[in-house]
C-alpha cells in the first residue's frame, strides 16, 4: 500500500538526465493521481483507445511527477495509462515534470478540456472543489481562461433535481448550458420541465426556452374595431367661454413601507424566504429557506420566481 500523503509534501527532484525527457516507465511504477478533476471515464471510449494503443503504442507520453521511492505520480494522461493497462502494454512514456506549477489540477483541467474528454460533470466537481478553497467564480475562470458565466452555468450540474438529474444521467442533456437552462426552468416551472424530460424529444437550449415562454392563446371571434374617423376641423375657431371650469387635484397617497422587507419566491416548487443578511458566496447566487424548514441553502438567484414581499415578523 503506497503512502500517498508522500505526495503532498515538497516534491523530490528526479536526477538532471530524467528531467524533461521521455523515459519508459512500468506501468507497475505509476499510479494516479486520487484528487485529480476527473472521476468519469466512459467504458466505450477507454476501450477503443486501448484496442489503438495496442496496435500502434501510446502517441503522447503522460506527464508525472518526481519518483517517491521508486513510485511516479501521474500530472496528466490518466485516460492513456487506463488504456495501456488494458492493452496488456508494461510500459508506458512519460515525462518528469519538476515545475512545481504544473502540480496543481488547474493544468489537469486544461489538459482535459482542451482535449474535449473532462465531462461537464468533472468540471462541476472540480470548480465546487475550487469554490470550497476560498476561490471566487472570476478567479476559476481566469485560471482555465473560460468566461464566469461559464463557471455559473457549471455550478447547476452540482445537487441537481432528481428529474434533471435522471436527463442528464440518461444523455438527454449534452452540455452545461443546457443543464444550467433546463434546471433554471425546473425552478419556474417543474410540471413543464417534467413533461419536457418525459417527452422523449432531444432537449435542447432553444427547446428549453420554446419551453419557458407561454405562447399566448388566440381569442376565437375577434372583431377588428375600425377606429372612428377625426372629424373635419371647422373653418373658424371655436368660441372660448368666458369661464373656466377647474378640478381639484387629489395627491394619491405613497406607497406604504414595510418596517422588515420579507422577499417570498418560488424554487423547484417550493415557497422560499430569500435571506439577505447572509452575503452570497459569488455573483448570481443567493440564500434561502424553505418556509417550513429552519435550514438555508445557498442557489442561483435566476431559478427563483419572485411571489410577494411581506412584513417580516420573526
């Protein structure tokens, strides 16, 4: 059993003649990363990759770390080293990496999703890990040179409702922005996000919000009303009366203000109190609780539906 706590500690520079070269490495003397961003790997996928492997060898070397007694942590190409082992290969290229930049997951997650093969899932994961660090929605996406926005709509993956999450587990839902759309609807609207899902037909961001605007029904038996036509103005001016008649101006009374603001809304069905003395942990969130429970949570402010404001009587 390998001591992986080794790992964390200051890495242990490998001798010059392995730095930055590619050695042939048992695959026996490799492992993986455990906190590496990816949890995912499709069955299909890895075993096409081994079938290629086998017949032509592994194209790119992984990336690992300096050796802890005799044993190589991958950086990068997990995937490759799966696929090896599948392919019954012994060895497998690598690189020693002793830049201490390229320990951090922040290059796992650009490795994979500049090769396409993190699942939005993954992603999800590792910006809640981020997020769980102290670390703002504009700092992740800076450090994997994305948009906030794009962190936002990968934050809806995480506690999804069990009808989104049925989607997307099912491959209805192809990508974060629509996960993020459809559970935004859910929010609204889950009677029409339930028969979306169960409706069979691909769901998609422009199907979504098909979905979300109501389309306003036709009123049978409208009558087209022809405006009346202005009448001809006389040759000369009307006489003005010598007096004239004036109302007096009632001032309508302010609207009345509420001592203690209370915001009700509705999300995922539910009735929820928004609680503003808690400070959201990022922009576009916010906290609240369920009218019947004491607990809070902390949501996307756009998935919820605004009810009413009320005196709030604690």
């Amino acid at each position: 059993m390998f001591d992986l706590s080794q790992f964390e500690k200051a890495p242990v520079f490998a001798p010059d003649n392995q730095i930055g070269i590619v050695l042939s490495l048992p695959l026996a003397a490799v492992i993986e990363d455990p906190t590496q961003p990816r949890t995912e790997f499709d069955a299909d996928e890895l075993a096409k990759l081994a079938v290629d492997i086998g017949r032509r060898g592994v194209q790119a070397p992984i990336a690992v770390r300096p050796p802890v007694d005799g044993i190589y942590q991958i950086i990068q190409g997990a995937r490759r080293f799966r696929a090896s082992s599948l392919a019954g290969l012994e060895t497998i290229p690598a690189i020693v990496q002793a830049d201490e930049q390229a320990f951090d997951d922040y290059s796992q997650v650009l490795e994979n999703t500049q090769r396409d093969s993190l699942t939005p899932l993954d992603i999800a994961r590792f910006i809640q890990k981020r997020k769980a660090l102290g670390e703002s929605n504009s700092q992740i996406a800076k450090n994997l040179s994305e948009k906030p926005e794009w962190v936002t709509y990968h934050l809806a993956l995480i506690n999804m409702p069990a009808e989104v999450q049925q989607a997307y587990d099912a491959g209805k839902l192809t990508g974060a922005k629509a996960t993020y759309e459809l559970r935004k609807l859910h929010g609204k609207d889950p009677e029409a996000a339930k028969q979306l899902i169960e409706s069979g037909e691909e769901i998609t961001q422009v199907r979504i919000r098909e979905v979300s605007v109501p389309v306003k029904p036709k009123v049978m038996g409208e009558v087209a009303i022809t405006p009346k036509p202005t009448p001809a103005q006389p040759s000369e001016p009307l006489p003005v009366p010598s007096t004239v008649m004036t109302e007096e101006v009632i001032e309508a009374p302010g609207p009345e203000s509420l001592a203690s603001p209370s915001v009700i809304g509705i999300y995922q069905g539910d009735p929820v109190r928004v609680l503003f003395q808690f400070k959201p942990s990022a922009p576009g969130l916010v906290w609240i609780r369920t009218t019947q429970a004491q607990g809070q949570q902390e949501v996307l402010a756009d998935q919820i539906t605004l009810s009413r404001i009320e005196e709030h009587h604690p």
